[in-house]
C-alpha cells in the first residue's frame, strides 16, 4: 500500500491579530508536533510556506508563515487544509501516521476478519478504533487489545473479550 508523499497536519480555522498570524487547529498527536516542521503546505495546490515563528496557544498553534503579513492575506488562507511532507517527519521507532492505517484490514488473533479500520477517535481516556465490517467493533487502541500494527502490510491484529 502506496503512502501519500502529503500528510493532512490540521486546519487554518482564523487569523491572529493584525500582522498576518494565523491561527491553526493541529490534526497531529499535538499542536507542538506541527510547530516541529519548518515547512508546511497549506490548500489542495499544497503550496510551500515557511513556517517563520509559531506558539500555542489554548490548544491551537498560532504560526507566522513567510509572505502573509497582514490580516487580509491570512484572512484568504482561511479555511484550507495544512499538510506536512512524509519526508520531513522524523517519528520515533515503531511509530506511525494514523492516515497510514486507515483502511487497514482488522483480524483476531485467530484471523477472523473483522473488517476494516474506519476512524479513530481521540476520546480523553485514549484513542478508540472504529472498525467497519458484518458489524462496527469500537476497540480500545491499548496494547490489551491491539496485539500488532503492520503498517506495510494494512493489517492489525486485536484481541477481544467478551462484548466487544
């Protein structure tokens, strides 16, 4: 399974203040690992910007990006999708993009087929995969119940108890 040389990162949902700051809703596991890439491309064209000096602020990144100086040039950005390039992460061993395994095929430790992952939902206690098949399955992502991850071969294998 091919991955994507783009990774969708977050959202420009506002702009900050007068001199063209942006206010950006982080899809990433946290808004400090999208201040983490000196580069970001915002809008289905994938533009290039410069990620110039950035903060967070009540859970949000507030970023100045290279050529938008004022609120009128932010305010155009507003709405479009962030992405970071693959190539520029740098994640800690056995790590992975959560894009990369959506769609994956979901089995038991004996392999039955569940179906495929659909979703995950960030939920406070931890995050919980939905997989579609026969029937949906919500399965904790902890390793109670996520025995393996394959991301090379789109498979996870999970184990379940009684009710799940």
């Amino acid at each position: 399974m091919e991955k994507p040389e783009f990774i969708e990162a977050g959202e420009i949902v506002n702009t900050h203040g007068v001199r063209g700051q942006v206010k950006m809703q982080s899809w990433l596991d946290s808004p400090e690992l999208l201040r983490s890439f000196k580069t970001l491309y915002i809008g289905q064209g994938r533009a290039p910007m410069r990620l110039l000096e950035s903060f967070v602020h009540k859970g949000c990144v507030i970023a100045a990006l290279e050529g938008v100086e004022d609120v009128n040039t932010a305010m155009a950005l507003k709405g479009k999708r962030v992405y970071i390039r693959r190539a520029d992460a740098q994640l800690p061993e056995g790590s992975f993009f959560l894009a990369d395994i959506l769609g994956a095929r979901v089995v038991t430790e004996d392999g039955t087929e569940l179906g495929v992952l659909a979703d995950v939902l960030d939920l406070p206690g931890n995050r919980v995969y939905v997989v579609r098949g026969e029937q949906e399955h919500m399965i904790p992502a902890v390793p109670k119940f996520i025995r393996n991850t394959d991301v090379d071969g789109g498979v996870i294998t999970v184990h379940l108890i009684e009710g799940m």
